[in-house]
C-alpha cells in the first residue's frame, strides 16, 4: 500500500466513524481509528461545509434565521446519525446521575435517556441554534461552522492520549492510543482551519476558551469514572462546538 493510498484510507475511516457515510468496507480493527484520528478535523471541516451549503440555501429561500440555523442543525445530526448528541445525553445522564463509577459506566451504556441528558440536548441544541442565528451573515455562519465542526473534533485525539479508556470492552478501548503525530497533526489541522474561518483574533480566542472547556470536561471525567468512554468524546465534541459557535456570535 502506498503512503498516499494509506492516508486516504485513513480518511474514509475517519468519515466512517463520524458520520453516517457508507465509506469503510470494514468494520475497523484495534487502533486503526486512533491512526486515523489525525483526519478528524478535516472530516469535520467537511461536515461543517455541508451544514453551510444547508444554511446558505435556507437564507436563499428566506425562511428566517431561526428556521435556518434549526434546519442546519438537523441536516448536521442526520449527516453525523445524531453521534456526539447521543454521546452528550448519556454522559450527562451518567455523570450527573450515577452515584459511584460502576453505577455512571451502567448508566452512559444504557441507551435510554434520563433527565440530565434531555437537558443537555435542550442546551447544546438552544445554544448552537441561537449562536448561528445571531451571526451577521450566511457566509459568516457557513466559515463558523466550518471552524466549530473541524476545532472541535480536532481535540478529541488530544483527549484519547492524554486520558485512559474507562472500560477495557467500550469503544475507547477499540479505538486505540493516537500516537504524537496523529494528535499534532490533528491540532495543526484544527487550528489552521479555525484562524482561517474566523481571523487569528477571534478563532484565537475561540479556540483558547474551547480548550479550556473540553480540558475541563475531561478532567471531571477522569475523577468520576477515571477516563473517558466513546460517549465522553461526544460529549467533548458537543461542548467544543458549543463554544466556537458562541465566540464566533460574540460581538
């Protein structure tokens, strides 16, 4: 296999993991994701690209801001089948529910969802759709959500270096150890794309206070069940977008 052939199967995975896309031929075998983690963002830029082709077309019909930025967002969970929102209910249904680590591991696994992770979803949904619909302009919400989408799946490699899987059988513990390169290829990438939409100033800022939410986030999850779960990378990947979107709405 050559090297270029090697990344753009890396990619596909990638695609496959974070989105609905029927583009791996297989299911991915132990580390194969944490290899490809490194693409992460750049599928994320990806996925916020279509999420501004979605908006852009709403603005086009003129069917209000709101509707728009509402619209976009469910495009963004059928795109993603709704991924890291699942990942955000569960976690906060377990972390805010549980009383001891065995008990909020139970609870995140189970698939149902529980009052904490309804309140999530109301959160991180209100939130992002009234970041977007507070934006000036389609072109600049189409560059935020470019930014939100490839920043804050960008820091997911770091999370899965730094901490440990929680369970030896969950899908962290599949995915692998990203390895030096992958994450710092991950950042580049995310941080290239977040300058480049937003403006050094403000995706500077935006990115300073994205990481300082997620670190915070996975610092409260290696105390309560000691590291992080497929569920807690959502959870990130929901705060970190949160977060772009809200500075990229500052004025």
């Amino acid at each position: 296999m050559t090297r270029f052939g090697g990344i753009f199967d890396q990619f596909l995975l990638a695609t496959a993991v974070l989105t609905r896309l029927p583009v791996a031929a297989s299911v991915p075998a132990d580390g194969t994701v944490a290899a490809a983690s490194w693409a992460f963002p750049a599928v994320g830029a990806g996925i916020g690209m279509i999420a501004a082709i979605v908006l852009f077309l709403t603005s086009l019909f003129d069917i209000g801001q709101v509707s728009g930025a509402l619209l976009t967002l469910v495009a963004v969970g059928l795109l993603t089948g709704a991924l890291h929102e699942d990942g955000l209910a569960d976690t906060a249904d377990g972390l805010g529910g549980g009383h001891d680590r065995e008990q909020k591991l139970a609870i995140m696994r189970d698939s149902r969802h529980g009052t904490y992770g309804i309140l999530a979803l109301i959160f991180s949904i209100g939130l992002r759709g009234a970041a977007l619909a507070s934006i000036a302009g389609p072109i600049e919400s189409g560059l935020a959500l470019i930014a939100a989408h490839a920043a804050s799946r960008a820091a997911l490699p770091v999370i899965m270096r730094w901490l440990a899987p929680a369970r030896v059988d969950g899908l962290g513990a599949l995915a692998g150890t990203p390895g030096p390169t992958a994450m710092l290829a991950a950042m580049a990438i995310g941080v290239f794309i977040a300058l480049g939409m937003l403006g050094p100033v403000r995706g500077a800022v935006a990115l300073v206070l994205m990481g300082m939410a997620v670190a915070a986030m996975a610092v409260v999850a290696r105390r309560q069940i000691g590291g992080y779960t497929g569920d807690v990378l959502g959870a990130l990947q929901q705060i970190g977008e949160i977060i772009m979107l809200l500075v990229a709405a500052a004025r």
